[in-house]
C-alpha cells in the first residue's frame, strides 16, 4: 500500500465549502457537483478510501475524496452530488468538536456520523482537538491521538486513516499514529511515498473547470514542487509557524 503519486490514485481534499463559497450553500453545492462532472466526464473513477487501504489496484484515473473537519456542509452540500455519482468520501472528524458550533461553522454529530456510513462514506481521524501536533509537546501530542481514537473504537466508528490537523506531523507523530493502529495518514502539500505522510491534493469547490482539471493533472505536483523552491519554507502550509490562537478550538471560534 505504498502510494504512488504518478501511477497511485489522486487523493483530493476539500474543507468547508460552504465557508469557501462566502456562506452560500447554493453556490457551494453547484460548485462541487460541477467539479464531480469534471472529474467523471474526463474518465476519472471514485475510489474508497477502504478500497487503498485493502490493497485495490488503484491507478492515475482513481479518485479518493477526502474532506477535513467534519463541517456539516458535508452533509447538506456535498452528499447529494456523492450519491448521484455512485461516489464514496472519507469525512475526517475532529472528536471534541462534535455537535458544537463555532465562527458559524456546524459541526457533524455522533448521530451524523451513523447515517453517513449508512450512506456508504467512511470515516477517517482528525484528532480531538485540532491542534498542529509537531508544536505541542509529546506527551500532548499522543493524548489527542490515543484519546481521538478511543472514543472512535467505544462509539463503534471503525477510522484506519488519520488525517494530521493543520496536515503538520513530524517522525515522532507519523510513529504516534502507526502505533495507535491507523493504516496511512494524511498531510497537504508536503509529503512524500510514505503511507503516513500522504499528500493530497486541495480543492475548496469554488475553482472552475480549467483549475480542476489541473488538480487533477500529473503536472499538479511539479508545479507544486517548482512553487515550493521559489517560495521561502516557512511560508509552506505545513512549515510555517502556526500562532497558538489557531490551534484547536480556538481556530474555529469553539470555547474550550
């Protein structure tokens, strides 16, 4: 199950469309299903997360969508398109954030989460907290994840996938995540052929056809990879210094 960029499956991520279209569901719900279009009308497959992680024979024309958070524009903006395309998502949840509400973004609930792997989507970790886990200490570091994880396993939520909050991880939590049972995990721009430091590729669901189908190109990478040299590393998502008002609750707008 090692990932391949050039000849694996394209894993794509998206977040709260809703907040990436400016608060309109509408707006954000054609959004993403004209993208769904694009990626079925250029001969591209939806794939499940579980089909990568069984060991499928997964190639370039795949597609895994994965969406962080646990946003519940999930469920009113982007299911519909899902379902109509015979596709699957993974939904990374952040376990202290179920039910609540923050900055006007709804979280899923635990009752959510039951009816959507009724729908056929799949459920991935994100943490309890959200906080980046290469910036907190060790000990902090390995609660979120013991802890996340635990009340995954008691709620009977089988997540094999984990997602690094902030897509920020060092050796020391790609080992933390490996021990505590996930199969692969998952960063953004940075990573490499590891299975526990996956990139995807993001999306927000507002770009148009000419960005998508660049997502998707086997181009997207180098460019990255040319934009990643010219561009100082501390200014990266995943290197650059996260302010401590960011981390957790506090960067939803959620009191602790």
């Amino acid at each position: 199950m090692r990932p391949d960029e050039r000849m694996g499956p394209k894993f794509l991520l998206y977040h709260d469309i809703v907040g990436a279209a400016g608060g309109d569901e509408r707006s954000a719900a054609e959004g993403f299903r004209r993208q769904l279009d694009i990626m079925a009308e250029s001969g591209h497959r939806f794939a499940r997360m579980s089909d990568f992680v069984d060991g499928a024979e997964l190639g370039p024309r795949d597609v895994v969508i994965t969406v962080d958070d646990g946003a519940r524009s999930f469920i009113t903006c982007m299911i519909p398109a899902l379902l109509d395309h015979g596709a699957s998502a993974t939904l990374f949840i952040v376990t202290g954030f179920m039910g609540r509400t923050g900055d006007g973004v709804e979280f899923v609930s635990w009752e959510d989460v039951d009816a959507l792997q009724g729908q056929g989507m799949e459920i991935g970790c994100h943490g309890v907290s959200h906080v980046p886990l290469d910036q907190v200490s060790p000990g902090v570091m390995r609660a979120d994840i013991a802890e996340s994880t635990a009340e995954l396993k008691e709620r009977g939520v089988g997540a094999s996938v984990f997602a690094y909050p902030f897509g920020r991880y060092d050796e020391a939590t790609k080992r933390a995540v490996e021990e505590a049972g996930y199969a692969a995990a998952f960063t953004v721009m940075k990573g490499g052929f590891d299975r526990f430091e996956i990139r995807r590729r993001l999306l927000t669901g507002t770009e148009g056809p000419a960005m998508t189908r660049f997502v998707l190109s086997d181009r997207f990478f180098g460019v990255r990879e040319g934009v990643r040299r010219l561009v100082p590393r501390r200014l990266l998502k995943q290197e650059a210094p996260i302010a401590p008002d960011r981390w957790g609750g506090q960067h939803f707008g959620i009191e602790e």
